[in-house]
C-alpha cells in the first residue's frame, strides 16, 4: 500500500501477509499519514528498508483504542534496514535543500520523498524481524520516534541496532521492554548515535534548539540482548570504526575535542539493563564519545568477554573517551568481569 504527500489512511483490524517490495516498505510506504489499529503486519519483506512499514511522513501504530481490541503486531519481516519499520532511508541521494513548513498542531510534514518524519508506536509488539544491515526491529535515519508500551523483541541485524537502530533521531522509551535482540555488531538492544552535526533539525530550528542523537530510556526494562563487539544492551555516541579508533584522552582533552551540542545523549530514568553480552566491550552500555546520564537505573549481571584479561573490558558500562553521570539511586553492580573498568567515575569495579 503506498500513501502519498497528503494522503491519510486508517487501518484497522487490519492483516498484511507475505507483502514484497522492490524499495521501500515491503507492506506499507508512507509518504502522509498512517494510523495503524490493532493490526497484524508478518512475514513481509523490502529489498531496501522498512520490512513492514516505510515511513518519510507522520506514522501512528498502536493498540485498540477502546481497549477491546488486540495490540499491532509487525512480526517476521525482513529488509535491508529496519526488518519491521524503517523511519527514513538509510543512504540518501543529495538533494537541493528545500525550506520545509509544517503544522504545529497535526505535525504534517512537506518534505522531499525519503526523508524521515514522525513515528509514535503504543501498544505493539515488534517481534522476530530481521535487517541484513541495521535496525532489526526499528530503524530512523533523521526523524522523531516515541515508543511506548512496547515489546520490541528476537530482532535481529546483521550489523547494529538488533531492537532499535537510531541515527540523528530523537528517540524517546516508555514502558517497554527491550529483550533478547541480537546485532552482529554494536547495540545489542538499542544503538543510538550522532553523526550529522552541521545542519539543524527536522523542523528548522537550530541544531541548540532540536538536538538529535538523544535518547530517552523511562520505565524499561532492556533485557538479555547481544551484540558481537560492542554495547549488548545499549551502544551510544559515535559510530564506532575499528580502523580509526580513537586513542583515549583526558576529560580536558575530550572538552576541547567534542562540543557537547555534536555528542549522542542518552538518557536512562528508572529503568533496568540485566543480564545483556558484548562480545567484545560493555556488555550493559557501550558509550563511545557521548554522554550517558542514569537515573534511579539498575545495570546488573551483564557480561563482556573479548577473551584477553589483559585489557580494560567492562560488563557492565565501558565509556570510551565520552562523560558518564550517575545519580546516587543508580548502581552498576554484578557485572562479569568488571563493572565499569575504570572508566566511569563513581563506579565500582
């Protein structure tokens, strides 16, 4: 199904089987808007990205509203990124920038094709997908996206972001629980990072006034996901290239070297990271040149393991030349073979 610029669908009780697309959006491309109800969407497939659901406009998907109905299922889909829903295309051809309008109260967009928009998921279980590059569950390239009272679960990427692959977005997590994803390589459960740092947000503000690249964890529980080198649970900051990794540097010199305003945020309120593994570093959260904030959070019996004892290797959170806070209701404890290797203050190996 394809819904143009200005175009509106509602779907509800609605069931998308065995659906293919050459591009984008193996069920559904949605360049408008789209409401999806307490409706099925398995086993479809893209040769590019978005499995089930491509999105470049406003994206609802959601439970029953009156509570009679069942929850959105996007199950078992495959695609080159974002297995289930892809916000936006993961590789962009340039084009002339374009003033963008939009309005206030419908959040419309009117932008150019391929570009990413809005997604609120309520309700929903995103389960059993897989992208043969990144965002097994859920993939934004430059967009906003709200996930709450949510499953994301047994997704699966070939390379990062096995739940939730998240680049230049604003992401926001309620609720939800973020369990046994796998990436082959970094962010197990969600893989949040900044790498655009020289034009402003998706509604025209400056990059101080929408910062992207932010990450708010609430309420969740991110359980039991894998990633083959970096970051089981979580891997935030800047993508990580093992051809140019970086040397490690003091807290003055990473001041001066990143401005705050370019680094990938996360933030974890009330929330829980157990029992996750990295293959290689930060078996809870790998945190590479961003800033990590932990508030009233648990992060607990994850485990890292390279096998070379000899190095700094963390179970529980490694942070790679970024900042790390946690408040006095946070703790980082049993974690396989360290905690935080020396590397957050404030942690205890």
């Amino acid at each position: 199904m394809l819904v143009e610029r200005g175009g509106r669908a509602h779907l509800v009780n609605t069931k998308f089987f065995l659906n293919s697309a050459e591009n984008n959006g193996g069920a559904i491309a949605n360049f408008g808007r789209v409401e999806v109800e307490s409706s099925t969407l398995d086993n479809n497939h893209a040769r590019e990205d978005g499995g089930a659901i491509f999105n470049a406009g406003v994206l609802d998907v959601e439970g029953s509203r009156d509570g009679k109905g069942g929850e959105t299922r996007i199950a078992n889909n495959t695609a080159e990124n974002g297995g289930g829903i892809a916000n936006g295309r993961a590789e962009e051809k340039k084009k002339e920038k374009k003033k963008e309008e939009y309005s206030s109260d419908s959040r419309e967009r009117h932008d150019d094709k391929g570009k990413a928009g809005f997604v609120e998921i309520e309700k929903a279980v995103i389960e059993g997908n897989f992208a043969r590059k990144n965002g097994g569950g859920l993939f934004s390239s430059d967009g906003f996206v709200q996930v709450s009272w949510t499953f994301v679960k047994n997704n699966t990427a070939g390379e990062n972001g096995g739940g939730i692959y998240a680049i230049d977005t604003v992401l926001s997590v309620k609720h939800s629980n973020i369990e046994k994803n796998k990436a082959h390589k970094d962010g197990g459960g969600i893989y949040n990072v900044s790498k655009d740092k020289k034009h402003g947000s998706l509604y025209g503000k400056e990059k101080d006034e929408e910062t992207r690249g932010t990450a708010v964890v609430t309420d969740t529980e991110i359980l039991q996901n894998s990633a083959g080198r970096f970051g089981g649970g979580i891997f935030n900051g800047e993508p990580f290239e093992e051809k140019h990794a970086p040397r490690p540097m003091s807290a003055t010199e990473w001041s001066k070297h990143k401005n705050d305003e370019d680094a990938a945020r996360l933030t974890l309120r009330d929330s829980k990271v157990k029992e996750n593994f990295a293959g290689k570093n930060g078996g809870g959260i790998y945190n590479n040149e961003g800033r990590v904030t932990l508030t009233n959070t648990k992060i607990t019996k994850n485990k890292a393991d390279n096998g070379d004892k000899h190095h700094k290797i963390a179970g529980g959170v490694f942070n790679n030349d970024g900042k790390v806070k946690l408040d006095d209701d946070s703790t980082i404890t049993d974690n396989d073979p360290t905690n935080c290797a020396r590397t957050v203050e404030d942690c205890f190996n």
